[in-house]
C-alpha cells in the first residue's frame, strides 16, 4: 500500500524551521523519506507501548498464577467479588 505524502511548506530540524518550496527533486525525496522513518518510529513506539502492557499483563498473572499453586488461594476469585 502506497501512502502520499503531503510535502508540509516548513521543517523543523533541531528547532530550526525551514521552508521546503526551494528543495530540488533530490531534496524532495530526501524530505519523503524522512517523514517516513519518523511515521515508522512513532508506529514502533506505539507497538512499544502495546507489547510492555502486555508484558505487565502476563507478569502480574504468573505470579498470580505462583501465588496459587504455592498458597492454594486464588487470587482472581478473591479480588473479583
């Protein structure tokens, strides 16, 4: 799947703005691929972001799970009712 990309009037890089109307076919390019590795970053943080929620979701259930066969108590039943 093919995305367009709309070429913004302006830049910021290292908090400096730049217009982008003067960038050569190269130039524009360069621009293309810059805005897609930073889309591709933001979606790898976010997958960041899902993947240590589970994470925290499957430790928090092992050591419930732990708690269990070591006690015999069942903490889902206790804390759900």
């Amino acid at each position: 799947m093919t995305r367009k990309i709309n070429i913004p009037e302006n830049i910021n890089i290292d908090s400096v703005e730049y217009e982008t109307k003067g960038l050569s076919e190269g130039g524009i390019k360069i621009l293309i691929n810059l805005t897609h590795a930073e889309l591709k970053i933001r979606e790898m943080e976010n997958n960041k972001a899902i993947m240590t929620k589970a994470r925290n979701a499957y430790i928090s259930e092992i050591k419930k799970e732990i708690i269990k066969s070591k006690s015999g108590i069942d903490l889902s039943s206790l804390l759900s009712g």
